[in-house]
C-alpha cells in the first residue's frame, strides 16, 4: 500500500489538506523505496500499519516511512566569526525565529572512549534566535567558539502540526548483527509538532538483526510535543566494536538529535522496562532542555551531551537515567530501577557542568548489587574528550527513598553519594575532573538501616562544601 500512501501526503501537500487514513483499515508497506512526506495533519486513527522490514535490504533500510517536514528551506549565516559562551546576542538579525546549528569543524568534542571509542565529532550545538538575534536563555551556548566553519538557520515554523493515531507493527529486520542502522519509522524535521496516540509494536526478531535508530526519530527540530504514546524496546544484539571486542548494539525506538524545547508526556513501553533483553529505549545528542513528565521507560540517555533535563513523576527501569550535559538536571518524584540514581557516562568523561536536583525520589535497588550510589561515573585522566570534565557544582538531593529491601548479597556495602568514582591523581598533583561546590542532603531514608557515606574515595571530593 506504500505507493498510495506516498501519493495521498504528496496530494494532501500540494492542496494544504489534512490527512485521515481509513479507521480499522491495515495498511501493509514491505520494501519499497520512498518516504510520505507528511507537511499537513494527520489522523492515523484506528487503522493499522505493517512495516514489514524482514525482506527491506541495506539500500533501503534509511529511508523514513514518513517524515514530517518543513515548508522552508534551510539557509546559511554568513558573517559571524566567532560565537561565546552564553552570549545573549549573535550580532545579526533574521527573517524569523530559527533552530541555529554553529559548527566548528576545527575542534573535536565526545572523544568516545571504550568498546565503541572513536575520533569524536565536531564541536557543534543548537539553540533558538529570534528576528532581533537574540538568543533564547533555554538554549543558551554551552561552549566558546573561537572559529566557526558554518551556522545554519532553520526557520521555525508557527503553525502547529499534529500528527496522532495509528497502531504501527515494525516487523524486525532478519540482516547481520552490524552496526548498519534502520530508520523506518516517523521522523520529525520541523519545528512545533504534536505526535499524539501512536502506538508502535515489534513483531519477528530474531537471533539475530540490525540495530535501529529509532522509530520516532526527531532531527534538528524545535518546540516538539510527543505524548501518549505506547512505544516498544528492541532486542539485544552484539557485534565486534571499533576497539575489537564484542559490545552490546544500541537499538532505540526513540530518538532526538539536535532539538530543543521537546516534551515527552504519558508515554510508556509494551514491555517491561526492566527486562534486560531490551535494549534502553531512548536516546538522545546535541539536545538542549528536554522534559519528561509521567513517562514509564527503560532508560534515559543523553549521549553527546545535552543542556537541561526535567524528569517528573516517571519511572526509569533497568538502564537507568545516563547522562553527560550542563545545566540543571531535575529528578522529581521519579522512580529509579538501578545501582544508582544518576550515572555520568564513563564513555564521554563522566561530566556534568551544572546542578544535580532529585526531590521526592526513589532508588529501587537490584537484588545483587553490591554497590550503590546517588551519583555514578568514572574518569582517570589518561583520555582526551575534547573539553574539560566537571562533576555538578551542586548536588541537592531532598527526601529520597534508597529502596534495597530486594539485596540478596552478602558483600552489599554502604550506599554512597558519589559511586565507583576512583579517580587517580595527575603527575602535576590534580584531579582530572572539576570537583568542587555544595552538596546538600536531607531527608535520606535507607531501607536496610545502612548509613549514606560520600565515597571510597573522599579526598577526591575535598573541595565540596557538605551542607
């Protein structure tokens, strides 16, 4: 049915009209290249659709099913040489609010280190300027640019666009076990969007299958409303990593890249959020103030840094919430199924340029765990990601429940508020982190009796001031 579908957005786009599909239709799309691109409303509906990827080769697995685009055109900035950290003003004015990317290609940032290392990315981020060019403080500059090798204006759109409805069955891809991602899915590539209802299941995997990028994947967007919608986890599944060794494949069923201002609210997953065959579900880069509120998923992941994270009243299983970033990460009246509250990832430095707030949280600890910590992360020094590495100048944790009732081992030790974070001494007598501020805790209540300690390694965090 897909030649249709493409053919009923293309009509629907060139007329401004909305799209309904037809309710308790099933619609089957097998291997045919294209991609409906979707520029009006859409009514998904009650109908069904079958994304059969079980016979979808390598030649067709990036294309979209259905991209939600922009009626403008992207355009370059010119003039603009350098940019400063928290600058409020670029010094230029535009024909509208835009998402502006500023890359530099000059310095390398997220230098990945581990199974998956790499050469890193360049420096680059996203933020919101108006017509005057100011920019929006919620997307504020997080780095120095001292060369800038292209800026790029999208413009965001005012108009909202809805997409809701519709129950999608993704019918696993059967290619090797390699990192030769699928797309498939929805993706958003336009500013002030609200994806509402979708519901999305998995049917057919394997022993075997590539990773997939997400089946909502949102690239370079603004102002984006995702909620009530019922997502799935894919399957675990290894390959040889860039170091040689077997890793564990990434496959995520939502995806942001390079967005701002995104809400995700009443949306869960079909299946346990703490079955560890499940990949994490969620996964996110270069994104600046993201929210969560009422959501229950296996994980919350930033990976290539993001600025301004609030998560209210969800619940996270069995991978946690990672994140490397700036800026305020709020944890409110969550739920946590891990070791630890948060965790810093060891692969991007472990650092967190800003504040640490849990208020009204719970921490349910593994049966098995031996070691348990609100804040976890790793860093020795001996690695170069690309920027100096900090660990929260403030850490305020209010009334949190450390739930270890469930832990079975002997060797459990005491809960610590800095976790696994062994760091050695530089030749020159420094830490190889930024480790210093306020850290303030009240209202600790610990299951088992045990006492909350700061860490095994104390001096690490002599500069903090315990309030």
């Amino acid at each position: 049915d897909f030649p249709a579908i493409m053919a009923t957005h293309t009509a629907a786009n060139e007329q401004g009209l909305p799209v309904k599909a037809t309710d308790g239709k099933t619609y089957y799309i097998g291997n045919t290249t294209g991609t409906a691109v979707i520029r009006t409303d859409v009514d998904f509906g009650t109908a069904r659709f079958i994304i059969d990827d079980s016979q979808v080769g390598l030649e067709n697995r990036v294309h979209d099913v259905f991209r939600v685009e922009s009626c403008h055109e992207p355009f370059a900035i010119e003039g603009i040489e350098s940019l400063k950290r928290d600058q409020t003003n670029i010094g230029k004015s535009l024909p509208c609010r835009c998402l502006v990317e500023v890359v530099n290609d000059n310095h390398k940032v997220y230098i990945r280190l581990g199974a998956n290392q790499d050469s890193g990315v360049s420096q680059k981020e996203f933020f919101i300027v108006d017509r005057e060019g100011n920019i929006d403080p919620s997307t504020s500059l997080v780095w120095d640019y001292d060369q800038i090798t292209r800026m790029i204006a999208r413009p965001v759109d005012e108009k909202l666009l809805t997409v809701k409805g519709g129950i999608f069955t993704t019918i696993a891809n059967q290619a090797p076990s390699e990192y030769t991602y699928y797309g498939r899915g929805i993706a958003v590539e336009r500013s002030c969007v609200r994806i509402e209802g979708i519901t999305h299941y998995i049917e057919g995997e394997l022993d075997h299958g590539a990773p997939y990028g997400g089946f909502l994947a949102l690239e370079k967007a603004a102002d984006i409303v995702i909620s009530d919608c019922l997502l799935t986890g894919h399957k675990k599944y290894k390959t040889i990593g860039s170091a040689g060794v077997p890793v564990s494949m990434g496959s995520y069923d939502i995806n942001a890249h390079g967005c701002v201002r995104v809400k995700w609210e009443n949306c869960a997953q079909t299946n346990d959020i703490n079955d560890t065959q499940y990949w994490g579900i969620f996964v996110s880069n270069f994104c600046k103030s993201l929210s969560m509120n009422r959501c229950v998923l296996s994980r919350f992941d930033a990976h290539e840094g993001v600025r301004n994270v609030t998560l209210t009243n969800c619940e996270f299983g069995h991978t946690g919430v990672n994140v490397v970033g700036f800026g305020i990460l709020l944890l409110e009246n969550c739920i946590i199924h891990r070791k630890s509250l948060v965790i810093l990832r060891e692969d991007y430095g472990s650092s967190w340029e800003g504040e640490l707030i849990a208020r009204n949280c719970t921490l349910i600890v593994p049966e098995n765990s031996k070691n348990v910590s609100i804040l976890r992360g790793f860093n020795n020094g001996e690695h170069d990601f690309g920027y100096t590495c900090f660990l929260p100048e403030r850490i305020d944790i209010e009334n949190l429940l450390i739930d270890d009732s469930r832990v079975t081992n002997k060797d459990y030790q005491n809960p610590l508020i800095f976790g696994k974070f062994k760091f050695e001494v530089s030749k020159k007598g420094l830490y190889p982190m930024t480790a210093k501020g306020v850290i303030s805790v009240k209202g600790i209540e610990i299951a088992s009796g045990k006492s909350l300690e700061v860490s095994l390694e104390p001096k690490m965090f002599r500069d903090y001031r315990m309030d």
